[in-house]
C-alpha cells in the first residue's frame, strides 16, 4: 500500500510545481513585454527631439534668408521643403517628418497669427501621452523640463524657444518680427552696481555761468604796509 501511494503524492507534487513555474514565466514575459515597451517609447521620444531639431533649423535657416521687409516665419511647413521666395530649388527641410509617436505625417503649429493660421512659429506632435524624459535636456530644447504631454515639447527656430505665444531670444521676451527690447550692453561694458556712498559718489553739479552784464567779484586789495603775497626779494648785503 505504501509504494501505490508514492506516485501518486509525487505526481500532485509535480503538477503543483509546474503551476508556480508557469506563473513565474507569465510574470517575467509581462515583466519583459513592459520593459520593451517602456524601451521603445523612450526611442520613439528621442527619434521625436532629433525630428524637433531639425524642424527648428529649418525655420532659423529660413529666417535668416529673409529678405528685408517681409515675414521671417514661413506660411506654412510646405515653404520648408521648396522656399519660394528664390528662383531656384532652396530647401530648408527635405520632407515633412512622420511623427514617431502618432505615426502620422501631421504635427501640430503655434501661429504667428492665429486669425489666418498663417507665419509658423513652432511645431509640436498631437500626442496627449506624458512624456517619460522630464529632465536633462540638450540646451537646444529650453524649457522642456517636467511638461505634462509631449505636445508641450515645441520646437521653435533653434536659439529660440516659445512661451505663451512669445518668442524668446536666449531667455529674454520678443514678439515676432519686433526687435527685442532687451537689448544686451556692448560689450565690455562693465557691470552697473548700486553704489554704497551715493552722495559720496553723486557727480558734482556743473559751476554756474556768469549771467551777461553780471559784476565780477571784487579782487583783494593790498593794503598799504602788508606784504605782498608771494616769495619777497632778498635784501642785498
């Protein structure tokens, strides 16, 4: 009797066994499929800021080859690919990019003139998805820190970067196509500092010119039995 019961507590023991390996192998391939996925989506980002980049260098090339007077944001994303402005073939971007995230040819654009959708500021992805990069950013992409969606990430002309409908030249406010009124000093110019001695340091006010026709002062006269001022001659002996 106790042999006939030996294979068949062995054999409970083994199905009980294969139960725990197969769910340690469903955990690990979950655990393995969300790590790929985590993976992947990382790249699609990056693959999201190099194609950011290379739209913000098109609309600084195309800006700096503005001709003065006109518009220095193009109409549309299609003046990229072929600028018309120039008898020959000018491109600035060799095609209009497939967003990596949506996996679609459409993006997203800050207007200079929201009315008429016309003059690109910036380009953006439509994806609503929370980004998982929110920090150490290359330089390029100031302002990118801690956004709730990858549609914040917007790519302006590089040097530049956007908020609130502004653009902004190394930090500092600028409204398109306006000069900056943040003007830098020249340079070499030495810093202003507050001073600690104002009245001290206050420039001293200019001597008042003497009114047409005014009397001058009366010089001092020598009285009689004073020496006159300065070195008196030595007697000779």
């Amino acid at each position: 009797m106790r042999n006939g019961r030996t294979p068949r507590r062995e054999g409970g023991f083994t199905y009980l066994g294969l139960i725990i390996l197969v769910t340690v192998i469903g955990l690990v391939g979950a655990a393995t499929l969300k790590v790929d996925a985590l993976l992947r989506r990382a790249a699609a980002e990056e693959e999201l800021l190099d194609i950011g980049a290379a739209f913000g260098e098109a609309l600084r090339t195309y800006a700096e080859a503005t001709p003065k007077g006109q518009p220095a944001q193009p109409p549309s994303l299609q003046e990229l690919l072929k600028d018309p402005r120039f008898p020959g073939v000018r491109r600035h971007l060799r095609k209009i990019f497939v967003d990596p995230l949506t996996g679609k040819a459409e993006w997203g654009i800050v207007w200079a003139n929201p009315g008429d959708r016309r003059g690109v500021l910036a380009v953006y992805s439509l994806s609503k998805a929370k980004p998982l990069k929110v920090a150490n950013f290359d330089k390029r992409f100031s302002g990118f820190e801690n956004k709730q969606h990858v549609s914040d990430w917007k790519f302006a002309a590089t040097g530049q970067a956007l908020m609130q409908g502004q653009v902004l030249a190394q930090g500092k406010p600028q409204m398109p196509g306006q000069p900056s009124l943040f003007q830098d000093p020249p340079a070499g110019t030495p810093p202003q500092q507050p001073s600690l001695f104002p009245e001290r340091d206050a420039t001293p006010p200019a001597p008042a010119e003497q009114a047409p026709g005014a009397a001058a002062p009366p010089e001092k006269e020598e009285k009689e039995g004073e020496p006159a001022e300065g070195p008196q001659p030595v007697p000779a002996t």
